[in-house]
C-alpha cells in the first residue's frame, strides 16, 4: 500500500502559484497595500458615516433631535430597522481622543 505523502492542512503542488505567476501576485498585493488600502478604508469610513448621519436625520426622535417629521421617518422605519441597534450604540458612545486618530 503506497503512502499519501501530502499533508492535509497544505493545498497540493499544483495550486500554489508558481514563479512569474506567484510573484506578480505578491507584487499585486504589494501595490495595493501602498497605493490603495488607505483609500479603500477611507471610503468604507465615509460610507459608514454617511449611513449614520441618515439615521439621525431620519430617527433622531430615538435620541431627541426631532428634525424629520414623524410621518417621514415611520415611512423610511422599515429600510432603517436592521441599522438601528448599531447606530444607537454608536451615537451613544463615550467619546474620546483616539476616537478621531484612528
């Protein structure tokens, strides 16, 4: 009976990239990592701050800051309801000075 020499946490020989097609790969990742990470962070932050200014313009009500009226805001409740336990918990968080470096 012949032996199975591979080992079973690695992926076979034959899907490891290799040479010029495994170091472009890293050169890829290299270049992102420079030239495009911090923007692509850059923008999910924004995206994300932009999500919860909507909510407190649109459910300030939970929080005291009625500037929608409540006929907007129970129209726009059900778009809204999967965000709010993490909205809540954001706006209502102690702030502090590593909070705007990071």
């Amino acid at each position: 009976m012949a032996e199975d020499t591979t080992n079973p946490g690695e992926p076979d020989a034959e899907e490891k990239p290799k040479g010029l097609r495994g170091f472009m790969g890293k050169v890829k990742q290299v270049t992102y990592g420079m030239a495009a990470h911090d923007m692509t962070r850059y923008a999910l932050r924004t995206r994300a701050s932009m999500e919860h200014l909507f909510i407190l313009v649109t459910m300030g009500d939970m929080l005291g800051v009625p500037i929608l009226p409540p006929y907007y805001s129970m129209r726009l409740l059900p778009y809204v309801v999967p965000q709010v336990s993490t909205w809540k918990r954001r706006m209502l968080r102690e702030k502090d000075v590593t909070d705007a470096m990071f």
